[in-house]
C-alpha cells in the first residue's frame, strides 16, 4: 500500500507539471524523447531502452496531455520505476521536446540470515515479504524487521532485536538480516491442577510443553504456542473420556531471579457425561453414537446435543422415518469418585413406523425414454421413502428435460400415505406428473461481428449447434468458449453478448452471439527483472509467447508454470503493461525470485546394513546460470565409501527430456560375503515424466571398470578366476515407473509400479554377457486413520547370452536384510558351507506391513515377509521360499523415520539365530 501511495503521488505529480505548458504546445508534434535514469552508467542504455519501450508516445505524434498522461500512466504500472519525473516540455522550431526522469527500482541480489538458530533460515525468509530478486525499498525494512521479531517472539525468545541493513553492490543491494534472539524463558517445572481423572503421566505424555522442559540447553525454551496446543490436546483427551464441559485454562509463573517460569495447567472437569440411547430399534448403537458431537466439541449450552439429536432425527428420516421424534433428558448424579458429579443423558427415541414406496408412478413423460428418465430418480418401488430425496428428484428430472430442449417443462409431485396391511409401516404411492410442453431444436446459430476465425472453428468448442435439442444452461459456456477462442487470437478486450429468438410454436430457436473483437493485442517487448543469475536465454525457452505474437492469457499462464518448473526458480509473476489502457501493444515484465543455488548436505548415523556410516554432498542448482544441477557426493561407512559427481540438465536441448550425466567410484565389502568390489564407471540417463510426473520414463547406459577382489584367504577354482579380475562393461538401461502414493517420504494411500530391462556386455570378456529385468509393485491403503497396510512384490530374472553361461557373482541377487527378507542377516536367506552369502540368477519377494499410529510421531509395525533365490549357480543350496515374521516401533523425524525392527525367522535351520534386530532411517518400502 506504501508503494502504491508513492507511485500514485508521482502520476499526480507529473499530471500537474504537464498541465503547466498546455496552451504552448498542445499543438505540436513530438519531435525528439530524451530519457534520463539515474543508474550506474553502465546500465543507462539497457534502462532507456525499456523505457523507451514502455513509453507509448513516439516521436512524430501529436502531443498532447491525454497522451503524456498515458505515459505516465504506463510507466507506473510497470513498477520497475521507484520515482518517475516528467518536466515541462519545450516547444522548439522543429516541434515539442519532451523529458523524462527515471530512477529504476532497485534489485535484491541475494539475503543473508545470520544467527537465526534454532529458528530456520527458511522460516525467516518466509516471514519477510521481500524475496531475492525482487524490488529493494528501503521504506519497507523497518516492516521486515517487525516481521521476524514477531517470529522469534513465537519461538519463545522475548526480547530479539532485529537489525536489517543493505550493502549496494552496482545495480543491486544485498540485504543482511542480523538477529539478537536476545533471553528466552526456560521452563522449570509443569504442573497440572485439577486432574481428578487423569493421570500426571498422561498428561505429561500429551504435553509438548512438559516434554519440552525435559530437553538440555534452549531446547526447554517456553513458547505461547506449544502451552497453547497443549491446552487443546488435554481438552481434547478429557472429552475422549466423557468430560464434555470441561474446560482447561494455562499461566506462566515467573521463577525469581532468573528468565525461568513455571508452566501451571488448570482444569475443570466439569461431570462425566453417560449416555444412554433408546428405543433405537432400526439403527445399532454404535451407529448413532458417530452423530454424537460431545467429544468433538464439547457441550457448551448443550449445543452439542441439540445438535446431534438433528443428526439423528436426518439419518432416521433419510431412511424412512419422517415421523421421528428425538429428545434428550439430563439428569444430575452425585458420585463421591466425580467431584462434579455424574451428567446422566438418556436420548430417547419414537422411531415411529418406517415409509416405504409401494408404487411409483410417471405420468405425461410422452417423449423421452422412460429408462432414461429413470436414471435420474433415486426414489424407487418398494424402497424407502424420504420426501427430501423426492424433491431433489423432481429437479434432477427437470434439468434433464432442459438439457433435452424441453424449456417450458413442469413436474409435480401426488403423495398418497396408506396403512400396511399389518399396519407395521406406512405405503407411499408416489405419482410425478409431467407436462413436457413443446421441445425446443436449434434451427441456426448465426455469429455476428467476428472476422479472425472461421465459424466453423469459433464453434468447435460450443455445445449450441445447428440441429441439436435446445439446453439454455450451456448458453454461458458457450459464450465462455467463444471469448476465449477470439481472445487467444490477440484480442483480450473481445465482449461476446447471446441473443435468442423462439418461433411462435416455440419448437425451434435462433441463437445470435454479438462479437465485439476490440482492438487487436500484441506481445511486445519482454523484460525480465531479478537477482537474474539465471541467464536470459533459458528464462526465454520456456516462454510460450515471444515479441510480435497474439497476446494469449492462456499461453502466459503456461509461460508463468514453465519457469516456475525450473529448478533455479522459487517464485515467477508475469505482469502486462498497457492492457487496461486497451493500448496496441502489451509489453510483458517477467519478475524472477530465485533459489539460493548452493546447498551443503551432510548425514550420519548408524544402520543394519551400513552400520555406521556418514555421508556429504555439495551442490549448485543454478550451474553456470544455465539451470544446471551439479552436485559431488562422499559416503563413507564400514562396508566401504563412495564417490560421484553428477550433472543434471532438467530441459535437455530444450525439450522435457531430464538429461543426468555421472561419474562414480566405489568400494563396496558388503556383509557376509568373502569378496568386494571396486568400480568406477560413466553414466547417461535421460528420463521423461508424463502424467503430471506420475509416470517416468528412463534411458541410459554407462562403462564400469570393475574389480572383484577375495576378502579372505583360499584357492580359487577354475570356474571363479574370470570373475577376480579387471572386467570392462557396457550396458544399456531402460525403465518405467507409475507413482500415485500421496507421499514420498510417508506412503499412507496410493500404488508405486516400476519395470526395468537392462543389457550388459563385457567388452574383454564374456562372463558379463547378460540381460536383467525386474518389476515391483507396491500398494498402500489407509484402513483407518490410525491403520495403514503397506504390500511389496519384487521379481527379478537375469540371464546370459551369445557363449556366455555362468554370471559373476557380484551382479546376482542377494536377499536378507533390512530392505528385503527381515529376520535373516544381510545377504543370508541362502549360504554355502562356508557361511558366506549365494545369490541367485532369478529372485522373488514378497512383505506385507501393517502400519498403526501410536501418536505422538511415534508407529508401531507388525510385517510378514517371503523370498526365494532360484536358478543358484552354486549346487546343493536349497531354492525354497523363506519367511519371517516381525514387530517394530518407529519414530516419525521431519526426514523421514528411524525404525527398530525385530524380524523372527519362520523356519530357522539348526545353525542359524531365531531372528535379528534392524536399526534403520526410512521406510523399508
């Protein structure tokens, strides 16, 4: 509003100057424009370019006021100009001269947060209202200041202080956020007041403010919100319990001499509501008590059971009992274990007797089909009958005529009520009486007024047409159809009026739409404005639009989702200039908010599979400017460490194609078995989301140099020498994948499929002569929303070609572990003598999960899982599938949950334990 104020007061200002030589020069021609901004000089020929572009007055127009005001008015709306100065113009022998003094808005390059820990940067910067990239006011500083102080004031710091500052660097400031979080109070102790039926661990358990005063160093900060949520959440409990009225109040106490409270929760319980339903013969009990609202809301006013006896009295008349009568009676008990005492609640219910439809009758439907019509009426012979759904039937049935050219239709509806023989319930003969009056057909649809399109395509889209049955509910549609089609072709400003003529039968009509194309719009100039390290020129790949074409709402609206898509981009408006002033050309201003590019990532911990382990990766999502993301990554753990670099193109040589390039190398002594690998290799993947991205589509191959090595002392044989040694591979990598889960990180509904076939070929050797695909399929649903069930298939088959016969075991599959078969140890649902892993040419496994909420964040897991290897190179080693069973409790982490899974082996041999313990981060699946 400040801004707006500003730029309104420099139009009135400029309007005042221009009115000053009026009478001197309203009779001239421009003769010459000179602009002036004050920028850096290197800057001033691109600004007197865009302004020169936005101003619509050219030298060789008649001057006059009306036109200046225009330019004025232009230049405003671009709201790239922080002051626009328009002085008097001269009036010279050759014409008027006129003037313009600009100074461009300054940019935000870039901001940087500093001491803002324990609060997230990202959740200062949301809190500001100015981003990177857009408009530096310094008027507006003192209000972003507020704004994050207001933030810290809610992480529970009292006292912050807040200095915003800016560092001009040539055309844009970079603007420094310097937080003095200041004291905060510390929480003492939580006490809890009142709870006569609830104990202190419970409550404790439920409070986010007492967990809080539990944790070390500023992690027992006290925040109004977390008191405030927890107020909510013992009222939320107590009410579970029974206590509708009950009501829980909370205050800090200050701890002399220090920045420490105490936290003090008052609650009033207020009577034990019991309730007692009867007389409810046709519905069961528990059926009727979902319509009670006391655990929700309370019963303040006994709003809440005024309001579920019209819950009942509805479902008992949609199911045919409109003579239904509900009341409540309350009654007050003392009980010496409930110091408020006992609310007894007795809702008592006269059902009454049930209506059923004993005929259902049409009458006067002479032209339409009867089965048709039928379609549109829930109300059915010998099914109940609820005189709300029949009224919804009668409209049901006379839009239907409507769209059938029936526009003078009338229908009502003949009740007649009758004892059953056994007088145990009420007969409804129902009659719907139709008078169709005449049907209507479309004789001509006539356009008026339009030239840039054929009638033909005008009407494509349009569902009026010559010879169908007249429907005036499609009329506003069709009009809608018709003003986009013009639009589009660069006439925004088009106004579509329909007008429509009955013969005197009224059984044909004539349909005229009025078009008024307005003037015809093009795309100017295109400015983008921002922090800009992105270049230009990719920014101008995913515009749909370009100078010189049509002006299309639609086509910027797509440009505007296109960049928005980009990887470097965090948020991009698109604004047209010279619109609402119905001006020939519209010069857009695309404003760009980018991403900070560079990230730093870093993780450890400790896992079945891994053990401990650490990983690292840096990155820039803008390389070079060109939305690039390149990223270098380190792990390092106890079964070896790994390396990459990657580059990731996200519009390949322009098109939606994801082009990823990588180079890698790795060591890998994985558990149980006697070998690791060493590798290095090159790889290229394309991929292809479809389906707004839930199906993926991917083609790559790569080169790996790769060494299989013994890890323990013992003779090869002749069969395994080709295998430990030096190997050369090629392979080729095809994939799809269909994702409709709701989450990636936790699954609760949704199904994951993917496919892959892949060829390898070694090109000294034939022992890596082979192909491979897989499938799997995963499937989540939500029992309740507590429950969730989680199912895993997974099949795999690999096998050799041309000479090749035998495939090295470091490309077979391996099952056991964390990740597939739980309750065996990594890699050892099959092993040798030796105790050592064997993996299997084909493999097959199967895991279903039942996943319940524990609340807070914790899960509690009960899994089945099977497998089998087939096709094992190695003799005598059982193929059969094996299964296990298992418990786990997770713990829900902002990245994802840390699990502690036990799995049981269901058929554990003599030499092996009966299960094993996994300790992991994430999902199995």
């Amino acid at each position: 509003m400040r801004s707006n104020t500003i730029l309104g007061f420099w139009v009135f200002a400029a309007c005042v100057l221009l009115s000053v030589p009026v009478s001197a020069a309203d009779a001239g021609k421009v003769a010459d424009i000179n602009i002036t901004v004050h920028c850096p000089s290197d800057k001033q020929a691109l600004w007197r370019s865009i302004a020169s572009s936005f101003i619509p007055v050219k030298v060789g127009d008649e001057y006059s006021i009306a036109a200046m005001d225009r330019a004025v008015k232009t230049l405003t709306e671009t709201q790239l100009f922080e002051f626009i100065h328009v002085p008097d113009p001269v009036k010279t022998a050759r014409g008027v001269v006129l003037f313009f003094e600009l100074t461009p808005f300054f940019r935000i390059r870039d901001i940087h947060i500093q001491n803002a820990f324990p609060v997230f940067e990202q959740e200062v910067l949301n809190a500001m209202t100015i981003k990177s990239g857009g408009v530096y006011q310094e008027s507006k500083m003192a209000e972003q200041a507020e704004r994050v102080e207001k933030l810290f004031k809610r992480h529970g710091f009292f006292a912050p202080k807040i200095n915003i500052s800016a560092v001009k660097q040539e055309d844009k400031y970079v603007v420094n956020v310097d937080i003095d979080k200041g004291p905060f109070h510390n929480i003492r102790k939580v006490v809890f007041k009142g709870n006569d039926h609830a104990g202190q661990c419970r409550l404790k358990v439920v409070s986010k403010t007492w967990r809080t005063s539990t944790l070390p160093w500023q992690g027992n900060r006290f925040t109004d919100k977390k008191m405030k949520d927890d107020i909510k959440k013992i009222t939320k409990l107590y009410r579970k319990k029974g206590y509708a009225d009950v009501q829980v109040t909370a205050k800090t106490l200050p701890v002399e001499g220090s920045d420490a409270v105490d936290v003090i929760f008052t609650i009033e319980e207020g009577p034990l509501y019991e309730i007692d339903i009867q007389g409810n013969d046709a519905f069961y009990t528990w059926t009727l008590e979902k319509d009670l609202l006391l655990k929700e809301t309370g019963n303040k006013n006994d709003f809440a059971l005024k309001k579920s006896m019209r819950s009942f009295r509805k479902r008992y008349e949609v199911k045919g009992f409109p003579d239904v009568k509900v009341k409540y009676e309350k009654k007050e008990e003392k009980d010496n274990s409930h110091p408020h005492g006992v609310r007894q609640v007795n809702i008592v219910i006269d059902e009454g007797l049930r209506y059923k439809v004993s005929e259902l009758k049409i009458s006067g439907a002479d032209t339409l089909d009867l089965k048709e019509l039928e379609k549109n009426i829930l109300t059915r012979e010998k099914g109940v009958f609820n005189e709300t759904e029949l009224d919804d039937d009668l409209k049901a049935v006379k839009a239907f005529y409507l769209t059938q050219g029936f526009t003078k239709i009338k229908i009502k509806k003949k009740v007649k009520i009758s004892d059953a023989p056994d007088k145990n319930e009420k007969q409804v003969a129902v009659e719907l009486i139709i008078k169709e009056g005449p049907r209507t057909k479309v004789e001509q649809v006539e356009i008026q007024g339009l030239s840039l399109i054929s009638l033909e395509e005008a009407t494509h889209g349009m569902a009026m047409k010559q010879g169908l049955w007249y429907d005036s509910t499609v009329i506003d549609d069709d009009i809608s159809v018709l003003k986009q089609a013009v639009s589009e072709k660069g006439y925004p400003h088009v106004q579509v009026k329909a007008e429509t003529k009955l013969s005197k039968d009224e059984t044909r009509i004539r349909i005229t739409y009025h078009v008024d194309q307005g003037p015809r719009v093009v795309v100017g100039k295109i400015f983008y404005a921002g922090g800009l390290r992105i270049k230009q020129e990719e920014l101008e790949d995913e515009m749909a639009v370009a100078p010189g074409d049509p002006f299309s709402m639609l086509k910027i609206v797509d440009s505007r989702r296109k960049i928005q898509d980009l990887n470097a981009v965090d948020a991009v408006r698109i604004r047209s200039t010279g619109i609402k002033s119905r001006q020939p050309l519209a010069d857009l201003i695309v404003e760009i908010s980018e991403k900070n590019p560079y990230y730093v990532e870093l993780a450890g911990g400790y896992d079945t599979s891994r053990h401990l382990y650490m990983e690292t990766g840096i990155g820039d999502k803008n390389f070079w400017g060109h939305n690039l993301n390149a990223e270098a990554g380190l792990e390092l753990s106890q079964v070896g460490y790994g390396m990459d670099v990657s580059l990731t193109e996200p519009r390949f040589l322009s098109t939606r194609f994801i082009s990823k390039s990588k180079a890698y190398t790795e060591e890998n002594e994985e558990f149980n078995k006697d070998y690791g690998v060493r590798s290095w290799g090159l790889s290229q993947t394309f991929l292809r989301n479809l389906n707004n991205k839930k199906i993926t589509f991917s083609l790559g191959g790569g080169y790996e140099y790769r060494d299989q090595y013994l890890m323990v002392d013992r003779e090869l044989d002749d069969d395994e020498r080709d295998d430990y040694r030096v190997r050369h591979i090629g392979q080729i990598n095809t994939g799809i994948t269909w994702r409709t889960t709701d989450s990636f990180v936790r699954p609760r509904n949704g199904l994951f499929a993917s496919t892959t076939f892949d060829v390898f070929k070694g090109t000294d050797s034939s022992i890596d002569d082979f192909y491979r695909y897989g499938l799997e399929l995963r499937y989540y649903f939500s029992v309740s929303e507590d429950l969730v069930i989680a199912m895993r298939g997974r099949y795999g088959y690999m096998n050799t070609y041309a000479s090749n016969s035998n495939i090295s075991d470091d490309q077979l599959y391996f099952l056991g572990g964390a990740s597939t078969v739980r309750g065996f140890d990594e890699n050892l649902l099959q092993y040798d003598d030796d105790d050592s892993a064997v993996g299997g040419r084909s493999m097959m496994l199967g895991s279903v999960e039942a996943r319940y909420d524990l609340g807070l964040n914790y899960e509690f897991a009960l899994f089945f899982d099977t497998g089998a290897l087939t096709e094992i190179q190695e003799t005598d080693i059982s193929e059969s599938f094996r299964s296990s069973v298992g418990i786990g409790l997770r713990r829900q982490t902002p990245v994802g949950p840390i699990s502690l899974l036990y799995g049981w082996k269901l058929d554990p041999r003599a030499d092996e334990s009966k299960g094993c313990f996994y300790f992991s981060m994430g999902y199995t699946f």
